[in-house]
C-alpha cells in the first residue's frame, strides 16, 4: 500500500470517528448503519471481480443478524465483540454449505441460485415465529461494548466507533486479499477459466473462497445492523435488501474497497431526504438516480476520482 | 530415450465426425514434433485429449508412464503437461506481469493464498526474468488486451513455460501472426525451449515452419496418424499429393 494511501486512510478513520460524537445521534446513526450495508455491498463487489452478480448476499446479511439475535435469545450472550464473531462464522459456514453448489454455476444462474437461497431464508423466518418472531422479528436489547454496559445515550456513539473500527479492519483484510493470489485469481476467473484450470488451479475452488469470504462480509454488516437498530425482522432476508445491495454497488463503483462505502454512504442520506421530501415518489428518485448513473458514470461515483485526477493533470 | 507421451487406441468421435480413431502416438524425451494435416483432421482434438479438456472413448493416454486417461486439466497440467492455443488465452485486464505472476503463484501452488502480495519479489524477479527472454519485458505494465497478436502468442508460451513442464502442447503458435514474423517468433520460442528440455509437441498449418522446427511430424487425416517420420521425406510425400493432405 502507498504511504499517501495509507496516511488518507489514517486520516479518514480518525476524522470520521471524531464526527461520532459531534455530529447529531440521527446522523451518527445513518453513518452506522451506511457502513454497515457498505460492508454487505463489499461482499457485492468482491463477487463482481470474478464476475459474478450477486442477487442474494441479503442471505448472510439476514443470518449475521439473527445470529445475534439468537444468541442473545437462546445463549444469553450479550458482549457485542462474541455477537460479531459468532455472526461472521454463522454466515460463512451457511456460505461454505451453499456455496458447494453455487460456486458451480456463473452469470444469470449464479444470481438466482443467490436469490433462491436468500428467499428459503425469508420463507423460513416468516413462517418459524416461534423461534423467530414471524413478520415482528426479534429484539435485540442494548449489548455490552468490551465489557462495558453503555448508557443509552453514550452507546449509540460507542456503537458507531465499534461499526467504524470493524469497518476499518474489514477493509485493510479485503485490500490484502485483493492483492494476494487468490485475490487476482477471481479477475482471472472473470477473463480467462479456461486459463486458469490450464495454470493448474481450481476456478471452483477459486469461486468458493471468494463465497465464503464475501458471507463473511455481509454477515458482518448484517450484526452491525442488528445491533445498531436493536431490532431483526425477516425484511433483512428479503430480495429488495439484496437489490440495494446491489444498487450501492453499482453506485459506488468496484474499482477500490472504498467504493461501495461512499456509495452505501451516499445511498443512505439519499433515500433518507428522498423519503422526507418525497414520500410517496421516493423510490422513482432512487431508479432516477440510477438512471442517470448508468447514463454518466457506468463505473459509479469512484469515476469521480479520476475527473478530479484529469482537471488536476491539465 | 524415455517416453513422455503414448497413446494406444485413442477414439473420440463427434457424431458421424471421426475426431480420433485408434490413435496410436509415441513421443520421446526432447523430441520436437510437429502435427500437420487438412481442417478437421484431428489436430486439435488430439490435444484436447490428451490435456484432458474432452474424455476419449476409448484407449489410453500414458504421461510418463502413468495413465493419465480421463483425468481433469489441472492434475494433467500438475503433473508436468502444459498447453497453448490456437488463441491465446490470457487475463486481457491484467497487465503482462500480472499475468506472468498468477503464473508464478501456480508453479508454486500458492494461488490460494490469500493474504501475502501476489507481487512479492522473490516472484517478480524471476519473472521479469521469463519475460525479458521472451522479448516481453518492456511490454509488463501493459494490459495484454493492448498487446499485439505476435506478442500474445509469446506470452501464452510464457505462461505455460512457467510451470516448468516436461512436455509442452501448441495448438497453431504461427496462427494470426504476420509472414515476417513466423520465423523470429518461432526462434524466440525454440531458443527458450530446447536449452530447458522441453519436450515439444506443436500443431502447424504452415510446413516451412515445420520443416525448419520439427524433428518428426506426424500426419493426420481423418482421425488418424497416415504418416509419421522425418519431416523432409514426408512433407516431399505429402506434398506431391495435395489431395489428400494440405
């Protein structure tokens, strides 16, 4: 990594986690719960390397969240640190078990295959209420942060720290693998299989990881969620939350791994004034923005980066 | 000498088209061979056997002395067989050492490492290395979509050089290159092969390269092997009848 990278990296971290205790709690939460959906549109991203669209990372983002849910439930967990890392491995062992057969099949297929998954899961969670509570979800109350049992007022900071700190690391690992081996192999899987197999190596196995590591994301984003909001209900599960996983994606971009959090960022003010200033037309002002993303910057608002670049150069 | 390759018996048909019928081929250690013979001929299927990319009927594939009949692509390339094609088959979005590297992580077995940078330098200086030989090094920061036709083809070979095989398969290496450039991109190739030992096996339309190449050439029509030898005195016999072979 560059140390200009690097040293804008620092600084963004520090800066945005100075503005969670001055900004209003309305917008820290927003900021919250955009990081932690960037994270699931990572996962998005991540997949889209190798070429794969995915219509059903709201699978793992559901199941990191009523992970801790249940744990909290059933276990009596109530340290937000255990409730991650029991989110993230739940969401990737239903990865490593899903993906035996999904990472077979690419293109159209791969996408609905996600969305069939994540619709069993909604099915599911909508008709099991007596273990997960039907239409009105689950409580989720206020968690404990390293052992500490916040005030109501405080948590909702510590809460926004703990999102952006899990963000943070989240992205430095996602960077890393983005330049190992494994992590050109999925641009290979998108270019050239046949090259890939005729190296020697597994497309499929290729595939899997990626799979799993991207359920590892989502699942992420999905606790934070959880615990941000304190309440899970089957919605997380449910097609549209794939699709705008989707949506701040594309809008984002896929060129860096901090792409899809502007975008996620971006996306959640978005819809928030779309929502007050036009209540009943919102979702006509999100397809139109899409629209004109399409239209003028195929490659999301990361395009922005190199306007900037090219005014700068002449 | 050692025999790399054999086959006995290879049958695959496509239909009514004969690809292969009763194959019966040897190829020995450091040998260069050369497969020529009309469209349709067998050619290519004869590679695709033997690498693994389609499954033979019936009858055996030997590398080395193991039956390698049936087995997936990568265990054969694993095993020390390695291949170009008649287009060659790159990553067009990474760049010409990117691709080269991804080469480097296989022949180490390391492609599913996850963590530690593809560009570390115990990999980037041999592979520059490679590269520089192949008359590539100049060309490494570039995306290979941008590459022209004579330079991708070298690339492939490089790929598959990578992975320090015994026995290396072309499919057609002249094939969209221009005249001029058939012969030093054939040099080039042969200079970096035969010091290494490879064993090489190509398919060719054009028999000057042949001539100029091959130690043997093999003949193919119909499925079947109807000449094998020198290539001199074969190509003289085949040429004489048009007909029948190109």
């Amino acid at each position: 990594m560059k140390p200009r990278a690097v040293l804008i990296g620092v600084l963004s971290f520090v800066g945005l986690g100075a503005v969670g205790f001055v900004l209003p709690r309305w917008t820290v939460f927003l900021f919250s719960l955009a990081l932690a959906r960037g994270l699931a549109a990572l996962s998005v991203a991540l997949l889209m390397r190798a070429g794969l669209v995915s219509f059903g990372q709201s699978l793992f983002f559901a199941t990191g969240a009523y992970t801790a849910a249940f744990m909290v439930r059933l276990l009596g967990v109530r340290e937000a640190g255990l409730l991650l890392v029991g989110a993230v491995i739940v969401s990737m062992t239903v990865a490593a078990l899903t993906g035996l057969w999904i990472a077979r099949y690419r293109e159209i297929f791969f996408a609905m295959l996600s969305l069939a998954f994540t619709m069993i899961l909604y099915g599911w969670l909508l008709k099991a209420y007596w273990i997960t509570g039907g239409t009105d979800g689950l409580r989720i109350p206020p968690p404990t942060v390293l052992g500490t049992a916040w005030s109501v007022d405080t948590l909702r900071s510590v809460l926004y720290e703990a999102t952006l700190v899990c963000t943070a690391v989240a992205l430095v690992l996602i960077h890393l693998f983005l330049d190992s081996p494994l992590g050109y192999a999925l641009r290979a899987v998108r270019d050239n299989e046949v090259r890939l197999e005729y190296l020697g190596s597994s497309v499929w196995q290729v595939v899997y990881w990626a799979y799993v590591l991207a359920a590892g994301l989502a699942g992420l984003g999905g606790v934070l969620t959880a615990l941000n909001v304190g309440h899970v209900d089957p919605q997380l599960a449910y097609w549209t939350t794939a699709g705008e996983f989707v949506f701040i994606t594309l809008l984002g971009g896929t060129e860096s791994v901090l792409a899809p959090l502007i975008g996620a960022v971006v996306f959640e003010f978005l819809r928030t004034y779309a929502l007050k200033y036009a209540p009943y037309t919102w979702q006509m002002a999100l397809g139109g923005m899409m629209l004109l993303l399409i239209l003028f910057m195929p490659r999301g608002l990361w395009t922005l980066r190199y306007l900037r670049f090219r005014k700068a150069v002449s | 000498m050692t025999v790399v390759l054999e086959t006995e018996g290879l049958t695959r048909r496509f239909g009514q088209v004969v690809a292969a019928e009763d194959l019966a081929v040897q190829v020995r250690e450091g040998e260069q061979v050369g497969i020529v013979g009309p469209n349709g001929a067998g050619k290519t299927t004869f590679l695709n056997l033997v690498t693994g990319y389609i499954p033979p009927e019936r009858g055996t594939i030997r590398f080395m002395g193991r039956d390698i009949t049936g087995l997936h692509p990568r265990t054969i390339t694993r095993l020390g067989i390695a291949r170009t094609f008649q287009i060659p088959q790159l990553y067009s979005n990474l760049t010409v050492l990117e691709n080269m590297l991804l080469a480097w992580a296989a022949r180490e077995g390391r492609m599913m490492d996850p963590w530690w940078p593809l560009r570390r330098t115990a990999w980037v200086e041999p592979a520059m290395d490679l590269l520089a030989r192949f008359g590539l090094a100049d060309d490494a920061d570039r995306p290979t979509y941008t590459l022209p036709e004579g330079k991708r083809k070298l690339l492939d070979v490089a790929l598959a050089l990578a992975l320090r095989p015994r026995l290396l398969l072309m499919d057609e290496p002249t094939s969209g290159v221009s005249v001029r450039e058939k012969f030093p991109l054939m040099d080039t190739l042969m200079e970096i092969l035969l010091p290494a030992g490879v064993t090489v096996l190509f398919v060719e339309h054009d028999m000057d390269v042949v001539l100029r190449y091959a130690q043997r050439v093999l003949v193919f029509q119909g499925g079947r092997v109807v000449a094998d030898g020198d290539p001199q005195a074969v190509l003289s016999e085949v040429l004489a009848a048009p007909s029948k072979t190109k």
